[in-house]
C-alpha cells in the first residue's frame, strides 16, 4: 500500500527544515571557531611583534601554524616573500567563465 502523498510532501519538508537548520548550526560554529582562533593568532602576532621576531601583528598571517609555534630563522624572509605573491596575485585578472580552454598568463586581455 502506497503512503499518501500529502505525507511524502510533509516528510520532504520536515527533511528540508531539519537540514536548514542544521546549515545553520554548522555555520554558526564555523564562524565561531574562526574568530576564536582570528583572535588568537592576533595575540600571538602582538606577542611575536613585541619579541620582535616579526615586524607586526598582522604578519602573522602570512605564516603557516607550524611556524607561528617554531618561529623559523628566516620569517622575516618568508613573510616578505608571500607578501609578494599574494599581491601579484591579486594582480591577476580571472576570467569572466571558465569554459575549458586555456590561455598561457600574459595573453589574457585585462
């Protein structure tokens, strides 16, 4: 015996609901999770910048967690080096769709 529709139609809703607020919960600690650990590099990037390993807090960004916690010799080096790349890259113009074809850098019109 086939359930009734009506009832396949609330099941697809309570599933929907039940979903959406699981996004939201999930997104909701997600967000949470990334302010507290914002704030906590930032702490540990005013610390580093007050020990003068590094230049300012916000370089701290620029480095990976292994190296906040070891503090390699030359930070100072790979701070200045990712820097670089990551305002080349913003120099890069991306294209409107991609659409499977290929074009080298530099012959992309800006």
């Amino acid at each position: 015996m086939a359930p009734p529709a009506g009832s396949e139609a609330k099941l697809a809703e309570r599933m929907a609901t039940s979903a959406q607020a699981s996004r939201e919960v999930a997104y909701g600690a997600t967000m949470r999770y990334t302010h507290e650990l914002r704030m906590t590099l930032r702490e540990l990037g005013s610390r580093l910048a007050a020990a003068d390993a590094i230049d300012f807090a916000g370089e701290v960004f620029y480095l990976t967690c292994d190296e906040v916690v070891t503090m390699p010799s030359d930070a100072r080096l790979r701070i200045k080096r990712r820097r670089a790349e990551r305002e080349r890259l913003q120099g890069l113009r991306l294209p409107d769709v991609i659409d499977h074809t290929w074009r080298p850098l530099g012959t992309n019109p800006r």
